[in-house]
C-alpha cells in the first residue's frame, strides 16, 4: 500500500490553532517568533491566533517587561459541537507527554 498523500487531499490532525496553543502550553514564555518557527507559520499569523485564542477565553497573557508571559486556561471546554464537555486540560493530557 502506498503511504505517500495524493495530491491536493493533504490534511492534518491538528489545527493551527492547537498547534500555537500547544507551544504555548509547552513553554508560556514563548515567543511569537518561536512559535512561527515551531509551527511553519508566519509571525503575523501567530499573532492573529493568539489573539483569536484570548477573544475566545482560552488564553490569556500579561507584559513581563519586554515580554508576554502566557496563560492557558484549561478549564476551558472544547469549541465544537462533537468535543463537547470536553476541555482544554484533557485534550493537553493526551497531546503532552
């Protein structure tokens, strides 16, 4: 069987979204930069998800000088319909190890 994606039927596991919500997860430190880097996605981007997450309540952050400091709020249950009643700190718990 051949393992290789036909072309124009890629697809991912993961959403943009989950991925930025992960890197911050992994480090609340982070930078923008970084995280475009980890996830192969512009700067500009990031920034736009990050602030979709915080809009959404899934994420907050304060200024730590010259930097933002990340907090994700795990108690925060899933979007979608089909995830529901489940959250953020169960989804972490499988994606984290």
């Amino acid at each position: 069987m051949d393992s290789t994606p036909e072309p124009g039927r890629q697809w991912t596991f993961l959403t943009n979204h989950a991925r930025v919500l992960v890197q911050i997860a992994r480090d609340p430190g982070i930078r923008v930069r970084d995280i475009a880097a980890q996830c192969l996605l512009t700067e500009r981007a990031v920034q736009r998800i990050i602030a979709d997450l915080e809009a959404a309540g899934y994420l907050s952050h304060r200024r730590e000088g010259r930097t933002n400091h990340y907090s994700v709020i795990t108690a925060k249950e899933l979007r979608h319909p089909a995830d529901s009643g489940f959250t953020i700190a169960e989804l972490f718990s499988v994606l984290l190890h």
